[in-house]
C-alpha cells in the first residue's frame, strides 16, 4: 500500500516575476529578453549558493525550493539587491524589477516538478509584494522570527484567490531594522495613542543624527561621479579591487570615533584575507579620515573600482550602521542597506557585512577563508577598544606612545584573556622597546616578546600577527630560514594584508633573495599608495643589496620629493651614487645625512640591516665610506 502513496514533503518556496514584462515586451522586444535571460542567470546562481534549486521559469517567473526557510530570504533579498545593482545601469524605461513571495508548505514532488498549495501560496505572497520587494506567508515568518535582522511589516490576514483561508502577510525589507514587526493598519485604535507617542519620542531623539545621516547620503548618493581609467595613478587589478574608507562618526560622542575607527580596521583586516580580492591598506584609506573627497577621486587616487562608505551612530546600546557600496568606474551605487543592533552584535554585523560586499562583488570563499572570516575573535566590546587605542597610540612610535600601548593592550588581554590579538600587540611593543634601546633589560623583553608572540599563535593558530612577530624576533636571532617560514605562513593567512607583504619583502632581502624582495615591495607599495615613502625605503635598500643602483637613484630620489628631511633615502643615494662614481653627488648626499643625523655611524647601520652575506655587508659599508660618511 505504502508503494503507491503520493510524494510529500515540506519546502521552502520562492516565486519571482517581473513587474510590467507584458509592456517591456511591447516596448523592446529583444532588449527585454536578453535583459530577463541576464537577470534569470544571477537569480540562479544565487539560488545555487543559498544551497535551493531553480524548480521551473516559465516566462518572466523563477520558482525555486529551499530546504532552509532562511536561506530564502536571505536568498530573495540578494536576489533584490542584484537586480537593483543591475538596473541602475539601464535606462528608466528598460528597468526591469522583480516581485518575490516566499512561503513554507507541503508539496507534492513529481520528478523534478513540485505541486500543490505550498507552491501556490508563495505565488500569492509574490502577487501582494511591491516591485523590488518580499512577502512572505505566516508559515515562513514563524520560522526566520529572531534568526537574523530584517525590517518588517505585518499586512495583517489576507485572502488569496484559491487558497480557502486567510493567510498572514508579512512585508520584509533587509534594512535590519529587527525581528519586531510593526502592525500597520492592524493596531487597534486603543493602542494608537501609545504608538504615536513612543514614534514622537524616538523621533526627537534621534531627529539630529537622523538628518545628519540623510544629508550625508544625499550627496554620496546624488553626485557619484564616474572614475576615469584614464586618470588612475595605477592600473587597476584583474582581481576586483576594494577600498574601505574610514567610517565616519555621527553619534553626538566623540568617543565614538573609536568605535567607527575600530570598525573599519577590522573590515579591511577580514577582506585582506581574501585571496581572490585586491584591498587597499587601512593606512591608505586612512589618510581620507576628515576630508570630503569624491568617490571617482579616491578610485583614481588608489586605483580600485569599488569603494565602501559609511556611518556609525550610537545611542546609548543600540547602534545604528548605515553603509554603500559603490562601483567608481560606473558611477552607481551597487548596494546600500542600514542595520540598527545592539552594540554587542556589533561583531555579529560585522561578518554579515563581509559577507554581504563578497556576494555584491562576486567573490567566492574557499573553505578555509570562510571558516577565518566566520571566527569572532572576542566578544567583548571593552577589550576590543582597548585593542584599538593599543594600536592608535603604538603607531606613534615613540617611548611615551609605545608604552602606553602596552598599558592598554595589557588592559585588554585582562578582560579577555582568550583573545590573542592582545599578545601580539604585547609582543609587538616589547620588542620595540628592546631594539629602540628604550629599556633597561632588552634581553628580558626579547624573552617577554617570544613567549606572548607563542601565547598567541596557540590561542589563535589562523590569526596572522602572531606569526609575523616570530617572524621578526627569529631576524633578530639571524635564523633567517624560521624567520622566512613565519612570514609565508603569515602571508597565507592574509594574502592581502600590507603588513605581512611588507615584513616579508624586507626580511627576503636580508636573508640574501633581493630580486624576489623588490618585486614583493612592490606589490605591497601597490597596496598602501599613500604609505608610499616608506615602502621607498625598503625598496631602496633592498635595490643597493641587489646592486641594482640605478633603480636605488630613482627610487631615493622619488622618496626624497614626498620627505625631504628623511634620513633613509640619502642613506641609499649616497651608497648608490657612489657604486656609479657619481662621487661629488655621493659626498652631498652624506653631507645633507649628516645634518639630518649628527651621530650616524655606517658601524650602527650595517649592524641594524642584519645582513645575512658578509659580501652584502662588506659593499654596503665600502659604498658607504667612499661618500664620505663616518664609520664609528
């Protein structure tokens, strides 16, 4: 008996048509058919990546079945987003715009054909959305209810042509407004007074940054300019290239501005670990913080397509993040959402918001870059502000600067000792300290150094910093082979990151690989353009050391035009004018270092360039003398 029984089984349904095809149709034809087919192939990849399956499309309608009802959703809202992104580079009147219901029902299976009123629902859900947006039936809401954000609005019971009892009709939009719907024309009007006068509140409240924000997105929005590949100072990757710029702080706190600053370094050290994307460094996004600069000018000053822009605002623990994605080289603003959280799911939004440019920019994840992208490393807010001001004030690079880093990484490893980025920033400041000779016991802080950089590879063995400080502390024990092998491990974690390209570049040079050291510089100076005076000193050194001393002239020369008053770049033109008997300039170069510098010695310089080859150091220090400059 059991043979005959018809195949049941519950499905997530998804339904798509396209609003007005009939007109399209008339209107053109051919220009509405290669649109659809262009179309219906995004929706199926998504469909595919959301683990569903594309069931039927007949005509200008996609059905598709999920086994999850919350990869429909998030599925329809890709869906939307993609479309979106694509009409803004058609015309108005060949804009072709989808409508999405989405439902969880019983279905009869024939094949690879599904039946029944669990398909037919999600057609009616489709029919009551709006174009570009998602209905979904009571059955689905119930399962997506405090699974992930969205906006939502309850339509209240609806009745649908053939279905025999009404259903309940929710509005979803991915705004990330929350799980709470808001009733609409169901509140009862005993509650309106209640619900007029919480809306007047929150909007007096909030009215200030409400604008503020709104003027901000006008004119971002508004006046995007197209980028001119003509004008680019490089030329742009095959790779999608990103720019991340500083996110700007519109809560009336000032304090906030970590929050904003921290948010953004922590984007661009997750993007950096993909291999299949080119993400220029925080250093260079940076140096836009306070500026008002255009889109089509930063994509030209950076050479990258793409730029994310956006804005935090906090109100006591609710925080609001509004963000855009923006393709330069078109001039269209790809995608563009706001997530209201508290502020502890800030680490939460932060992986959505990862994932969410990866899909807008067509970027697949192998499983390991996922798995690294996905892992929180700390889920204190406390400890990870404190790591932000640990890192502001390390920068400055002075004694004052560096030990009050410690103190705050200190601080933050205590509020969250299984955090690791804590102990590589601790790592980071003890041997600093030691080289700088800002310590009395340089021997004990090497020791320090050792055991927080292992500390943290241990706690975090997919994290790059902790190799990167094995790394420099094995060059400072000349084992340049350990140290070379903590840096490619460092480089595999983060193929993008600026720092790791850099420390691996300037160790490669030292352990006797110049050639393969220039070239990885170079790549690194591509990816911190604005850094660029000091990739020119690693660049140049590693050029005397390959003995290429005409490209170390260029090079110097190019430094020296952006830091006149550096010491490093009359360093190498010194070395390499002398290598090509230019000796009058050589000995002006030595002059003009020693003003900058009245005690350098070539003793303490060749010291610090730990040269593996005594035949490096031997020319170094040989060039270096024949310019004149003091050798202790």
């Amino acid at each position: 008996m059991t043979e005959n029984l018809t195949k049941r089984k519950l499905s997530a349904i998804l339904s798509a048509d396209a609003k007005d095809y009939s007109r399209l149709m008339r209107s053109d034809e051919e220009a509405t058919v290669h649109t659809l087919t262009r179309y219906r192939s995004v929706i199926t990849g998504l469909v595919s990546r959301y683990q569903g399956r594309v069931v039927d499309s007949p005509g200008d309608n996609i059905l598709a079945e999920f086994a999850s009802v919350v990869h429909a959703v998030q599925c329809g809202f890709d869906i939307q987003a993609s479309v979106q992104a694509e009409n803004a580079k058609l015309s108005d009147d060949h804009r072709m715009e989808f409508r999405i219901g989405i439902n969880l029902g019983d279905v009869i299976q024939e094949g690879k054909r599904i039946y029944g009123d669990g398909v037919n629902v999600a057609a009616r859900m489709e029919s009551l959305a709006e174009a570009g947006g998602i209905c979904v039936s009571g059955s689905a809401y119930d399962q997506i209810e405090n699974k992930f954000g969205f906006g939502c609005e309850y339509l209240g019971e609806q009745a649908v042509k053939n279905i025999s009892t009404p259903i309940r009709v929710y509005r979803l939009t991915p705004d990330g407004a929350g799980q709470e719907c808001t009733i609409g024309t169901q509140v009862r009007k005993s509650s309106k007074r209640l619900v007029f006068a919480v809306v007047l509140g929150l909007l007096i409240l909030t009215a200030g940054s409400f604008f503020a924000w709104n003027i901000y997105q006008h004119q971002a929005t508004a006046s995007i300019e197209s980028a001119s590949l003509d004008k680019m100072a490089y030329p742009l990757p095959e790779k999608p290239s990103i720019a991340v710029l500083p996110f700007k702080n519109f809560s009336g706190d000032e304090k906030d501005s970590l929050i904003a600053k921290s948010l953004t370094e922590d984007l661009i050290t997750a993007l950096s670990r993909v291999q299949e994307l080119f993400v220029i460094a925080s250093a260079s996004s940076f140096a836009y913080v306070g500026k008002t600069v255009k889109i089509s000018q930063v994509s030209e000053e950076l050479g990258v397509r793409y730029i994310l822009d956006g804005s935090i605002q906090r109100s006591k623990d609710r925080l609001r993040i509004n963000v855009q994605l923006v393709d330069a080289i078109a001039g269209h603003q790809m995608w563009a959402d706001r997530f209201d959280r508290k502020v502890e799911d800030l680490f939460i939004l932060q992986d959505d918001l990862v994932r969410r440019i990866l899909v807008e920019l067509q970027v697949r994840l192998t499983d390991g870059e996922s798995a690294r992208i996905a892992s929180r490393k700390t889920q204190n807010l406390d400890a990870w502000l404190l790591f932000g001001q640990g890192n502001h004030e390390g920068w400055k690079l002075t004694p004052e600067g560096m030990a009050r880093a410690r103190e705050l990484f200190e601080a933050a490893r205590k509020k969250d000792p299984n955090w690791s980025r804590p102990l590589g920033g601790l790592s980071w400041t003890y041997w600093y300290e030691a080289r700088m000779g800002w310590t009395d016991n340089p021997d004990e802080w090497m020791r320090k150094s050792i055991e927080l950089a292992e500390k943290a590879v241990e706690l975090a063995p997919d994290d790059p910093g902790g190799y990167q400080m094995l790394s420099m502390l094995a060059l400072s024990k000349r084992n340049y082979d350990q140290a070379i092998s903590y840096r490619e491990k460092a480089l595999a974690l983060a193929p993008n990151d600026w720092v790791a390209l850099s420390g691996f570049g300037s160790i490669l040079y030292k352990a006797g690989e110049p050639e393969r050291a220039i070239d990885i510089l170079k790549k690194a100076l591509r990816l911190n353009p604005r850094k660029a005076v000091v990739m020119m000193w690693s660049i140049g050194d590693a050029q005397i050391v390959a003995r290429h001393y005409k490209d170390a002239i260029e090079t110097s020369n190019q430094a020296i035009a952006r830091q006149p008053d550096s010491m490093y770049p009359h360093i190498f033109l010194a070395a390499a004018y002398s290598a090509v008997g230019r000796l009058k300039e050589a000995r002006t170069e030595a002059e003009r270092l020693l003003q900058i510098n009245p005690k350098f010695t070539i003793s303490s310089w060749i010291k610090s360039r730990l040269l593996k080859n005594p035949s490096d150091t031997k020319q170094y220090a040989k060039l270096l003398a024949k310019a004149g400059l003091p050798e202790n």
